[in-house]
C-alpha cells in the first residue's frame, strides 16, 4: 500500500511507484471515480488532438467554412465518380 500526506492546499505528492504504475508525467490528468464511501484514482489518457497540435503547418490563406464545405463536396463528387467508373 502506498501513503500520501494532504498539504493545507489539498496537494498531495503521489509515491513514485504509483506514477510509475499509472503512467503519470508531469502534466498528466487524473480522474477520481466515486466507489461507495471510497474514490478510484485512474489515470486519463491524453487527448490524441492535444498531441498533434501544430503537427500540420498550413502559410496559406484563411478559408471560411462554406469555402471548405464545398472543397469537401466536390472531392466527394470526384471520389464518387472514380468509384462508379471502376
């Protein structure tokens, strides 16, 4: 078992073999689920959107969204057409 002491803040360090155990980096998010009288800590898995911000560069010009609805549709349309003539 594994003890940790509530500062006058509400922190609490958590023992490294517990980080170890949840995977826990600085940063990382916890999630504390309601048992009975007792809480489940779980450790929250990161966002996938979170780790690609910035991924993608794009200099270019803004577009608005009617802009890019109608790029979408009209790859859609072409798409659908190489499909059909398949």
């Amino acid at each position: 078992m594994a003890i940790a002491k509530v500062t006058s803040k509400g922190q609490v360090t958590l023992p490294i073999k517990v980080r170890k155990k949840l995977g826990l980096k600085t940063g990382s998010y916890l999630a504390f689920d309601s048992f009975g009288d007792d809480y489940i800590l779980k450790a929250m898995p990161v966002d996938p959107l979170d780790e690609l911000e910035g991924f993608c560069q794009y200099n270019g010009p803004s577009h608005t969204v009617d802009e890019m609805n109608a790029a979408i549709l009209k790859k859609a349309g072409t798409l659908h057409r190489e499909s059909v003539q398949k």
